[in-house]
C-alpha cells in the first residue's frame, strides 16, 4: 500500500505526487498488487490506471486504519507521501496498527524518520557527526522559549517538530513575535515541541542534493544557493557560485550512516 500526500500546498506534494505515481506504475510492472490512499482527488496519482485499487479518503489514524484492516498489505511505502506520508507512518506505528496487521514499512526506518524530524533528536545526531549547528534549545512551552531567547539573544528562529513544510515556524525579532509563533508553533507540532535556534540570517544558504545507496556510494544530483535576500526559493546552479563555500562544503561533507 502506498500513501499519497495529500492536497497540494506550498512546501510539499507537487515532486511527491509524481514520485508516488512512478513507484506505484513501477510496483505495478514488477507484479505487485497496489492499493494507493490519498485525499486529493485532483492529482494523477489517483487516477484508476495508477494502482488496481485507489481510495479517496482522509489520511488519518481512523480512514488508513481501515483501509489497512480491509485490504491487508503486506507491506507499506510511506516516503513517497512527503511529510503527511510519514507522520500517519509514524502515527500507525505508535499506535501499534502496523504490528497487530503483520504489516512491513519499506523505505526509510521508523528510527530514521523519528531522527530527522524530531528536533532534539537532530540536534543530538549532528552533535555527534561534530557537524556545526547554530545554538538552539528544545522547548515545550512558550515560557522556556522566552527564557532560551533571552539567554542568547534576538533575533531567533523558532522550528516546530513534525510539521509540514514547516508550518508554524518563523523568526522572532523581539519577545512579543516569539511568544505569538511559539505559542502557534507549539500548538501545530504534533508533539508540542519547538527547536528554538540563534538566526543565522545573512549566512550563504547552500544546498546539495545527494542520492545514496545501501552500500554508502553517494552521487551528488546538484547542488544551488538559496537567494533569501531576494525572498525566493529558486535554486542558482553551481556555475553562478563562489568557489570557496563549495570547496568548503565539498571538505566538510561525507556520507555518513546514522
């Protein structure tokens, strides 16, 4: 069973809505049964042609539970649902849906998920890679926030734990802005948890895109500079930037198994 993303919306489903059709045609063609849930009815994903059984519903707790309880899978493919995909995944798991029905998680592990999207955790595993990271705290509520803010300084950037896209974040330039979007934060985390992070507005945002395999060899995709000075999300490709923060990047980089 596959698990679409649902609407689409700013930050996430557009590349997985096309990325789930692709696994579910490939699934198709090596035989296997699919069954996709997903709530948008307006992608291609859903179209019949896609798997042998589509359901247009909710992607919540209760719907993929029953579906789950009525087709029977034996196994799961959630990654392909962006960030819906894993939280109802990791939802089925701590509810213990996925071991009563017998049902196997492909892709990513739980532990991986639980990993990148838990911010306390992702900040122990890069303090353990002795990558650098911004100073920051885990809170829980909207007075530790205020207490951490004060301690470091403003400007701060306030992250909440397993929301999509981000949802619910943003920077706080005083202690009325952070008390407004932690509070927002805290109450959108499905986990009521905020990673409360020094700014590091002004600093060349460069990202790299890389694939890699169970046997650890890694292919750079691309690589490209976010311009956030000029409020855009566009990538720059490699040839337009400086060469020292790509050399940095280059040195600092290594593929690690967490």
């Amino acid at each position: 069973m596959v698990i679409g993303s649902g609407p689409i919306i700013i930050g996430q489903a557009a590349e997985f809505d096309y990325a789930g059709t692709q696994a579910c045609l490939s699934l198709k063609e090596e035989g296997y049964e699919v069954v996709l849930v997903n709530s948008n009815p307006a992608t291609i994903m859903t179209d019949k042609e896609i798997a042998d059984k589509v359901y247009i519903e909710p992607i919540t707790l209760e719907f993929v539970t029953r579906i789950l309880r009525k087709e029977r899978p034996d196994a799961l493919l959630p990654t392909l649902g962006g960030q819906t995909g894993l939280n109802m995944a990791m939802e089925l798991s701590k509810n213990g849906i996925l071991d009563e029905l017998g049902v196997e998680l492909l892709g990513t592990k739980l532990s991986a998920i639980d990993q990148a999207e838990d911010r306390d955790l992702f900040k122990q595993l890069m303090e353990e890679l002795e990558q650098p990271i911004p100073e920051s705290e885990i809170v829980n509520t909207v007075e530790e926030a205020v207490a951490f803010a004060a301690s470091i300084g403003y400007p701060v950037i306030v992250r909440p734990a397993f929301t999509l896209g981000g949802t619910g974040g943003g920077m706080c330039a005083n202690e009325e802005e952070l008390r407004e979007i932690a509070e927002n934060g805290l109450k959108l985390s499905p986990v009521t948890q905020c990673l409360i992070e020094r700014s590091i507005a002004g600093f060349k945002e460069i990202e790299y895109e890389v694939m890699r395999d169970s046997a650890d060899n890694a292919l750079v995709v691309c690589n490209m500079e976010t311009l956030t000075q000029w409020e855009s999300t566009q990538g720059i490709p490699s040839y337009l930037l400086l060469r020292k923060p790509c050399r940095t990047m280059k040195t600092k980089c290594s593929v690690t198994r967490a």
